[in-house]
C-alpha cells in the first residue's frame, strides 16, 4: 500500500496506521469521494518523523520515516479505503523582513548607531 503498514494497536485500542515512507505524487482521482483529513504541524514538527500523531479527525498514526525527513504543508501522507490525511502547516509566529532599494542599514563602526549603505548599478 505505497509504504504504509496497517499495524494493530493494543487490546484496547483501534488498528492505526504506520506512515513508513513519504507517498510523493497523488492524484485527484484518488482521493476522489474520500474523506479529507489533517495532521496540523509546527515547522519544527515537520521534521520529527519518527512519533505517534493524532489527526483533527481523531485517528492515530505512527510516522515511522527514515531520518532526515521533512514533511511539507499540502503533503498527502496516507490514503485509506475511505480517507486521506494531508499536512497542514500550524499558525505559528514568523518574522517577515522586507527592504526598499537603497534603504540597507550598517552598524556604524564602533556603535550601536546605524547608517545607510549606498551602492551603485546593483552592487552593495
């Protein structure tokens, strides 16, 4: 089933499903007339790929990926017999810079003060 490994949970708990792999490429035909459902992640949890998750829906899965994975917001990670789960990046705080041309700031030697840099034909 494209790297995903239907295991038993424990003898109270529900079958979940082990995400051992990355599912690459999914077509809308496939998720057609399915359930959509969601794993919210923070950046930082992207890249922990080896855990238990609990989806919006409820469902419990183990992500079981090799090292070094990075899951990425719109990423489709399994696709049942009657659902699928997408990631979904988390409201988190972000730091968003942006520049005019001609408004760079350097330290001033020796100071905290800053003063503009000034350049010519594209060069700093």
């Amino acid at each position: 089933m494209g790297g995903l490994d239907p295991q038993m949970g424990g003898p109270d708990t529900a079958p979940h499903v082990v995400v051992t792999r990355q599912r690459g490429s999914v077509h809308d035909e496939e998720l057609a007339g399915h359930e959509r459902d969601t794993l919210v992640l923070t950046a930082e949890e992207r890249r922990w790929g080896r855990r238990r998750v609990t989806t919006t829906g409820g469902r419990t899965l183990v992500l079981a990926l090799p090292t070094g994975s990075t899951l990425a917001p719109g990423e489709v990670l399994h696709v049942g017999t009657d659902w699928y789960l997408v990631v979904e990046g988390a409201p988190e705080p972000v730091l968003a810079v942006s520049m005019a041309i001609g408004s760079i700031m350097e330290p001033a030697l020796g100071t905290t003060a800053s003063m503009p840099i000034s350049w010519e034909q594209e060069r700093v």
